[in-house]
C-alpha cells in the first residue's frame, strides 16, 4: 500500500513540474508570438495585461522552481521560465521608463487616447472567414485631424486573437464614421481615406515593441541633451543679464526660431512690480548697461483687479560700437508674485510690443 501511495504522489509531483513547464513555454511562446508577428490577442486591454501577467508567472514559478524533486527538473523550469520573464520583464521595464518624466505627459495622452478608444466599424470578407474592425481613437487639439485609426483583422473561427493590420496617425474620421474601409476581395482591403489598398495576408514579422522603444526613448534623450546644450548657447545673451538677488522660480529660457528672438522667464515671489521695477532700473543703469525707457501701465485682468505691468527696455554696450537691446517685462500677479519676461533683439508679449515701436 505504501509503495502505491508513493507511486501516486510521484507521478503527481511529475505532473505538476510538467505542468509549470509547460505552462511557461506556452505563456513565452503567445507573448514572443505577439511581439514578433502582428498577431495579438482581441483588445486593447488584454494585450497591454497579457505581458505583465505572463511576468508575474514567471516569477512564480522560478521560485517555487527551487522545490523541484530533482536537478533536471529544476533546470527545465528555470529554463522554462526564461522566455516567459524577458518577454514581461521588458514590458514592465519599459511601462515603468514611460511614466518617468519627459516622457510622462507623453504617456497620459497615450493612456487618455485608449481609454476613449471606440470600434466605429466591422466588415466581413466576402467569403465570411474574416472580419475587419476599426478602431478610432481622438486625440484633440495637439495633433492634426481627428484622431488615430487601428484596423484589425479577426479570423472568424478564432475570435480571441486579432492581427494588426492597418494604422494610421492623423485620420479625419470620427467616431460617427461607419464606412472608413471596404473589401475589396478576401485579401485586400480598401481605404478611402488615403486611397490605398492594404493586403492583408496570413502574418507579417514585426520589430518587438519592447525593443524598439527603449532604443527610441535612448536615442529622444540623447536628442533632448543635444538640445539643451544648443539652447545654453544659443540664450546666453538672456541669462546674462542682471540677476534679481531674491528667489526666483520657473526659471526657463529659449530660442524662438520663428520671432528669431531670444527670451527668457521667471517668477519673483512675494513682490510687487514697483519694486522689481527699481532694482532692474537701477541695476540696467550700471555699464556696460543703459536703460533707454520705462513705461508702465495698468491691465484689469483678475476679479476685477488692476494689474500693475512695466517694460524697462536697455540696451548694453557689446563693445566695437555694437549695442544690444533687451526688453524686461514686469507683471504683477494676483499671488503677490511678479512673472518677468526678458527678450531680445524683441519683446515677448504686448507688455513691451505696445511700446517697441514708438520713436
């Protein structure tokens, strides 16, 4: 009787790592399946769960991995787990740099943008083997058009999966739109939109996504960093300028290329206009600075509140006969701040433009 129960319970602890096994070498097959082929499962949803809950059994069971009954055993689901936790493990990796600024608004529209995803179409192939869904999803006002458009292709015998076919990025469609595409025979389908015929086919080989951003997001901050040195260079003139001794906050300069026109901003805390608009005119008035004029006003802009605004505009001397003019806009704000706003060769708002023209 004895032997028989530990026959039993042998083959059921021999079940139960093939199990594991196999679970994990199916789990690392549909996910690598997903990322290298246009295949995925049905919905936006499952396939953006589907690679962190393939991650999370991996993990699983290459900890319980270590109560295998034997080395072999151990050594199968170790490997077994292998595809299973690189293919979700990059995922999360991933999603986790996404959420990490600059990349964070980026991402919140991306996420906004899914959650107002609607299917705005279904048309099935002449021989009703296939259907084509249209997704559309809005973007507002950042973008051209009016939104994106997803078309995806379901086999009608197997309907959890869907591959994706078509994608357009800046699309006048709507939700309202109902005809955005048509069969035009079993394989192809035709967009309106664009005019285009798209051959479907049984499966086209894909760059895995997992992949290819992180070498996207590697190569936007190695662009971004290239920027900012330029930017440091290029708004020099601005940054050297005299500096308020207080706190100052929001501090950002830039150059507009299409004003050609340097500028830089910031806010002064717990101040008023009368005073920053002292210590600048006192201060522009030291070589190799001179202040050419000063012109201050009023804006009823807040509740009714008269705001107090100046534009100092100097010039410095930048040697051989060359001056340079700089305009220094002073607004009071309702917080008891004041937002500074300095450019060159122009002013930046109507604060000074109302005055850089006159003689």
């Amino acid at each position: 009787m004895n032997s028989v129960t530990v026959t039993f319970q042998e083959i059921l602890s021999s079940q139960k790592w093939k199990g594991i096994i196999g679970v994990n070498l199916a789990l690392g097959f549909l996910l690598w399946l997903d990322y290298l082929t246009d295949y995925s499962l049905a919905g936006t949803i499952p396939d953006i769960l589907f690679p962190p809950i393939v991650a999370i059994v991996g993990f699983i069971s290459l900890l319980v991995s270590k109560d295998a009954p034997s080395r072999t055993k151990r050594l199968l689901s170790r490997l077994s787990c292998l595809p299973s936790l690189i293919g979700g493990g990059l995922y999360v990796t991933v999603a986790i740099l996404l959420f990490i600024p600059p990349f964070t608004l980026g991402t919140m529209f991306t996420i906004t943008e899914i959650a107002g995803e609607n299917l705005i179409q279904q048309a099935v192939s002449p021989n009703g083997s296939r259907v084509a869904e249209v997704y559309f999803r809005g973007v507002g006002a950042y973008s051209g058009g009016n939104g994106r458009i997803y078309v995806r292709v379901k086999y009608l015998l197997f309907p959890f999966v869907e591959r994706d076919v078509y994608y357009l990025r800046v699309s006048y469609a709507d939700e309202n739109t109902a005809d955005y595409l048509s069969w035009r025979d079993n394989d192809t389908l035709y967009i309106p939109e664009k005019q285009q015929e798209v051959k479907v086919g049984t499966v086209r080989t894909e760059i895995p996504a997992v992949l290819a951003i992180p070498v996207w997001l590697f190569r936007f901050l190695a662009e971004f960093e290239e920027e900012q040195r330029t930017n440091l260079v290029l708004t020099a003139p601005v940054r050297d300028v005299p500096a308020y001794p207080g706190i100052i906050t929001h501090d950002q300069s830039q150059f507009d290329e299409r004003r050609n026109t340097l500028f830089r901003s910031f806010n002064i805390p717990n101040h008023n206009p009368d005073e920053i608009a002292e210590w600048y005119e006192n201060a522009l008035n030291q070589p190799p600075w001179s202040v050419v004029r000063v012109n201050r006003h009023y804006d009823r802009i807040y509740k009714n509140l008269l705001i107090t605004e100046y534009c100092i505009q100097a010039q410095r001397d930048e040697g051989d006969g060359q001056k340079r003019v700089y305009y220094f806009e002073l607004m009071g704000q309702p917080d008891n701040s004041v937002h500074v706003n300095i450019g060159t060769p122009d002013p930046i708002t109507d604060t000074c433009l109302r005055y850089s023209k006159q003689p």
